[in-house]
C-alpha cells in the first residue's frame, strides 16, 4: 500500500530552523507533484508549498523567503527546509502526492507532524 512518512517536526524557538521530511513508499514518485500543506489552531487548512515534476516551485506569500521545497526522487523523498521561523508557523504540516493527469486521479496524504514556534 501507499504511504508517506513525515518526520523533523518539533518544538523551536522564534528565528530558528527546521526540515520536515516525507518519505513516500510509491511507484513513479518522480510523476507527482508534492505540496506541503498546513493547519494552524483554529484555522484551514492552506498550501504552503509546491513543486512539480520538473522541480518548479512555487510558495505562499507568507513562507517565501524562508522555506524551501525540495524533492529526492531517486530516495523518493520530499523535504521543506524552513528557516526563520515565526509563531505563526506554528501548526501541523501534512505532504501531499498528487497526480491529477492520471484515470484515477491519485492522491495521497502524510499523517502530519507538529511545529510549534514558542520561546
């Protein structure tokens, strides 16, 4: 069966760093686009980050500059280096596999992994 692994959640402190990991047990991951979502307490659920196939990446206005999305595909993994981080990044990040262009369309969901940024 499918499944992406999350991990490098944690607890930091403001202006501090961290890189979440996704390691993803799929065939053709090169074929998926990878998106790192979050929610906040109380809040939706937003997209923070994506990248293509081809490596094109784009960002929410709130995270640019800071984090980065980056993907492995021969380890089939995807990663977001965050740095600089504010309280407000505090919330659970989920990685996101999509294929739309396929019959199914696939789609698959990490189990999410906690950030919290307090002093």
């Amino acid at each position: 069966q499918v499944q992406l692994v999350e991990s490098g959640g944690g607890l930091v402190a403001p202006g501090g760093s961290l890189r979440l990991s996704c390691a993803a047990s799929v065939s053709a991951f090169s074929a998926y686009i990878i998106n790192w979502y979050r929610q906040g307490p109380g809040e939706q659920r937003n997209l923070v980050a994506t990248i293509s196939r081809f490596g094109v990446t784009d960002y929410a206005d709130s995270v640019r500059g800071r984090f980065t999305i980056s993907r492995d595909n021969a380890g089939k993994t995807a990663f977001l280096q965050m740095k600089w981080l504010r309280p407000e990044d505090t919330a659970v990040y989920y990685c996101n596999l999509d294929r739309p262009t396929v019959t199914p369309p696939l789609n698959y969901w990490g189990q999410g992994t906690q950030v919290t940024v307090s002093s």
